[in-house]
C-alpha cells in the first residue's frame, strides 16, 4: 500500500434527486440486550474489543481512590473480572476522597468494600478481594501474580515495584505503575511486546493512484473527456481524472510521476487546466488528493521494518498469530502476481463528486481488487500454516479479513522495563540539555522536574521507610524538604545532571506538602487515563502509551516522557 494514498475521506457532495437510489428502508431485529448496553464502545473497538475485555482478569494493587476512579471505568464497559489486593482497613482520609466508600465503611477491609460498591454498577462484572500484603505475595506466591491479564499498581511501596514488574515483564504481563502525590500524577506504563493490528488511523483508504492496478486503468480509460457533455465532465470521479493525468504525465517523462516541488505544482496546474467551468468541483478534489498524497510509494516503512524483524521471517508453530499473518503478507508482497510489491488493498473508496452509476461502478472495482488480494493472502497462509504445522483453524476468517485490511497501520510496540530504567536511564547524559529544551518553552514546562521530584521521592521513600511530608517531625516539613533535596542531588548527577535548579525545588516542595495525598479530584482525572491505557492494551486496539505521563494538576499540564 502507498503510503501516499492514505487520505481522510471528504463530505460527500449532495447528488440530484433524479441520480439519487431510493430504497426501501430495511427492517431489523431489536438488538440484543449485551449490544444496547455496551452500544456506544461497540462503536469505538467493535465486537473483538469487547470479547476481549470481557475476557480480562485485572489486578489492582490498593483500593485507594486512584485505584477505585480506574476500576470504576473499566467496570463500566464491562471488565470481566477484577481482582484488588490491599490489606488497609477504610481510615478517615479513604472517606473523604473515595467515592466508593461510605462512613459505614470504616474500620472494614478497604479491598472487600471497594469491590463491593463497585459491583453494584454492572452485573455482568466480577470482583474479588484479597486482604492480604504484596509483600507476602511476592514472598510466598509469586505465581499468582503470573495469572492475570494485566497488573495495576497503584502509589506501591517502591521497594516492591520492581520485583512486582519484574514478574509482569516475565511474563509477557502489562504492567503500569500510578503514582499519586497531591496535585501531581504519574503513569508509567510498561509492556515487553504488544502486536496492534488495530490501531485506527484517520482513514483506511488506499486509492492506489500512483500505483494503478490494471482494471483500474483500464475502468478510467473508458472516461473520454472529448464526448462528454458539461453535467458528465463535472461528474467524472476525482480518482479517474488522477489516473488519466498521471498516465499521461508519465508519457512524456520517462515512466516517471512528478517529484520535486515544481513538478508537482506544474502537474496540479494541467489538472486545474482540464476544466470547462470553474465550480467542477471534481477537479479541485483531484488536486487535493494529489497534494495529499505526496510523491512517496510502495511499502511503508515501519512495515518494512516489521517484514525484515526476525520474528517475521523465523516463523514456527509456536509464533503468534500476528507474525504468522505478517508472513504471509510479506510473501504476497513477493507474489509474482505483484509485480509492484504493494501491500493488499483495503477496498475503502472515499466520498466524491460523481454521479451514482460512476461512483459505484468505481466502488465496485476497488472491493473486487481488495477480495483478490484477500483471496491470495488466504492461500498463501494455508501454506504457511501447513509448512510450520500449525492447524489452518488456529486462524479464523475473521482476523485474517481485519489483518489484511489493516496491513498498512501494523504496529509491534516493544517498551522498556523498570528494571531497565533503574539502571540505564535514557535520560542519563541528556538531563541537562532536556532542560534546556523544556525552559526553553512557553510557558516552560517543568515535567522533567515533575519526573525527578517523583523519582526523588521514591528513592527517599527506600531510605526512610516512607514517603516525604509523611509523619514528618517538623511541623513546617522542612526538615524532608530539606532531605528530599539532598536525595534529589544525588539523583540529578547521578543522570548526568549539574544540581537541583529552582523549578526541580518547587516541586520537591510541593511533594513534601501533599505528603501522600490522593486528591479526589486528581483520582478522578488519573482513573479516566489509566482506564483508557488499559483498555487499550486489552484489546490490543489504539496505540498505547510509551514512557511515563506526567500530569501537573497546579498548571493543567500533561507529557510523556521516555526515560
């Protein structure tokens, strides 16, 4: 597929009466009970998505109010089963910043009437407390961690988080880490390998004008601008008058499509040119297409790259579906029957001025090309399911038809494990000039700092047993800001840094301030965008976050950073 070809699809312009097909509205049966209630997310991740999220089993680590807010969210949607682990009782503070806790709650174990109230919002879900210490987890049963879907965890005593994500990385486990400290918030998500075929891109559509499959040179040609009459040329589709202009370009240029800036302005001018009266619209269309396209074709690159990975072109029985389907789009690329070594055609034809006989007929050949190629793809993956040994059922019509639709927007994330940022920082040698980059902004932002005041924290938190402004004999706490600064010095130079500057100082100060309080309100926000992350890695739908969010809720202020 051209990566040039890719373009949004434009409103549809308004056809006269007399073009226009009137049929008669068809009946339907009421849809199922499941699909009103989950309708609107249908919309967003279809029936693979929900069927995946419904298959789910999430740990949350504590029932905190960040940690309800997010269940809250993936309870809704219909999460099939959650699981909280956290061993405090409800206390004064759980009351008045949990939502799903009630006065008559206190004293209780918070895992067990968190997952009670939660449960009341959707029937379909189950839930499941354990009151019980990570601590004696880890010690005793680590495997139990091994067998969830995915791992939340919520402001985690730091000296467990990473044999905690040790274990989710391991085991192929998606794990992210939520930090919480007044207004501030931090997300970190941590994934060894995740295979998107899904990944909704702004459009689908592949006109494939640069690279013209036969039929469609052929259905074009029988345009003939010379015996039409005005309504006609003013209705010719924007994708024939392209390939038309571009056969005939190449005529006169060597085989070759325009490519420098001139050349395509000249082109675009030789469209415009064809018109008869200055409201054809279809023309303008042409040129917007064209200028949208650019002059790139072929194979994009970062498929390239997912063809020329090693678990694309070492397959076995063992590999997953994905690399499986990728090989054989790989090989259709080599097909002889593919002479230009495109990818398959996804068959999506955009709205455009054209009457109806044309605009179907047109529609028509690009679904005809695109079941071609999908019938070549089917074969050839038979052959590479039977060449490794693998039973052709293990992959269904369905993920194969989704796959080769999509084969344009693939994309394999391969993320970094704490356990990799702890050692070898990406941030290390290039502190200092990070900060310039982020002072340099307007207004400057200050989420490096934002990244090192919560690191600093953490690494208190492993010397004294607890985090700072927690239980801090000096009731000003400056004695921990003075600490927590001191702490923060030996981790700027230990990245590289020169010294803890003045914004770094606000934050350590702000931190000490909020001591270890969960906001409601930041709750709130930080629920909603670890819900959506995890959806996301669920379904194996969108792209999912790389690095750590930063959320300064002071300033309404949000950045990833890759460390």
């Amino acid at each position: 597929m051209a990566t040039d070809d890719v373009l949004p699809p434009p409103v549809q312009d308004a056809l006269p009466l007399a073009e226009a097909i009137v049929t008669a509205p068809q009946t339907s049966a009421r849809p199922d009970a499941h699909t009103q209630r989950y309708d609107r997310q249908l919309r967003l991740w279809a029936s693979s998505g929900q069927s995946a999220l419904e298959s789910a089993n999430i740990l949350v680590i504590n029932g905190s109010a960040t940690g309800s807010s997010t269940l809250k969210n993936l309870v809704l949607p219909g999460i099939g089963k959650f699981t909280i682990l956290d061993p405090a009782p409800v206390d004064g503070s759980d009351i008045g910043n949990n939502f799903f806790l009630e006065p008559s709650s206190l004293g209780k174990p918070r895992a067990e009437e968190v997952s009670k109230y939660l449960l009341e919002l959707n029937s379909d879900v189950k839930g499941e407390a354990i009151v019980q210490d990570l601590s004696t987890v880890l010690l005793t049963s680590p495997e139990q961690l091994a067998s969830y879907s995915l791992i939340i965890a919520v402001n985690v005593d730091p000296t467990h988080l990473l044999p905690l994500s040790d274990i989710a990385w391991n085991n192929q486990i998606p794990f992210l880490k939520v930090r919480t400290v007044g207004f501030y918030g931090s997300l970190r998500v941590q994934v060894n390998e995740i295979a998107i075929v899904e990944t909704h891109p702004e459009s689908l559509i592949d006109l494939r004008v640069h690279s013209p499959f036969p039929a469609l040179i052929e259905y074009a040609n029988k345009f003939d601008y010379s015996t039409m009459n005005s309504q006609e040329h003013g209705h010719v589709p924007a994708v024939v008058i392209l390939v038309k202009a571009l056969e005939e370009w190449r005529a006169s240029h060597d085989g070759k499509g325009p490519s420098t800036t001139a050349e395509r302005k000249e082109f675009s001018a030789a469209v415009l040119k064809q018109k008869r009266n200055n409201d054809e619209e279809n023309f303008d269309e042409a040129v917007t297409y064209f200028r949208r396209a650019g002059t790139k074709h072929g194979i994009p690159s970062e498929i390239q790259a997912l063809f020329d990975d090693p678990a694309c072109q070492n397959i076995s029985a063992s590999s997953p579906n994905f690399w499986l389907l990728l090989h054989a789009v790989h090989l259709f690329t080599q097909h002889p029957s593919n002479p230009l070594h495109l990818l398959p055609l996804s068959g999506s034809l955009p709205d455009m001025k054209a009457d109806t006989t044309g605009y179907v007929g047109l529609q028509s050949l690009y679904k005809s090309k695109a079941k071609e190629d999908l019938k070549l793809v089917i074969e050839i993956l038979g052959e590479v399911l039977k060449k490794v040994g693998v039973d052709g059922e293990r992959v269904g019509m369905e993920e194969v038809e989704t796959f080769v639709k999509h084969a344009a927007f693939l994309k394999v994330v391969r993320g970094r494990g704490l356990r990799m940022e702890e050692e070898e920082s990406l941030v290390k040698g290039e502190l200092e000039t990070l900060r310039m980059t982020f002072q340099s902004l307007d207004p400057t932002d200050d989420s490096l700092s934002l990244y090192l005041g919560l690191l600093s924290s953490e690494k208190f938190f492993l010397k004294h047993g607890r985090y700072p402004g927690v239980e801090d004999s000096d009731v000003a706490g400056t004695a921990d800001v003075e600490e927590l600064k001191s702490v923060a010095s030996e981790v700027v130079k230990g990245l590289g840094g020169e010294e803890v500057d003045e914004e770094l100082e606000k934050v350590l100060k702000e931190i000490c301030r909020a001591g270890a309080s969960d906001l409601p309100q930041i709750a709130a926000l930080m629920g909603g965008i670890v819900a959506q992350e995890v959806i996301k890695l669920i379904t194996k739908q969108y792209i999912p976050l790389e690095g750590t969010m930063l959320f300064n809720g002071i300033k309404s202020t949000t950045r990833v950073l890759v460390a």
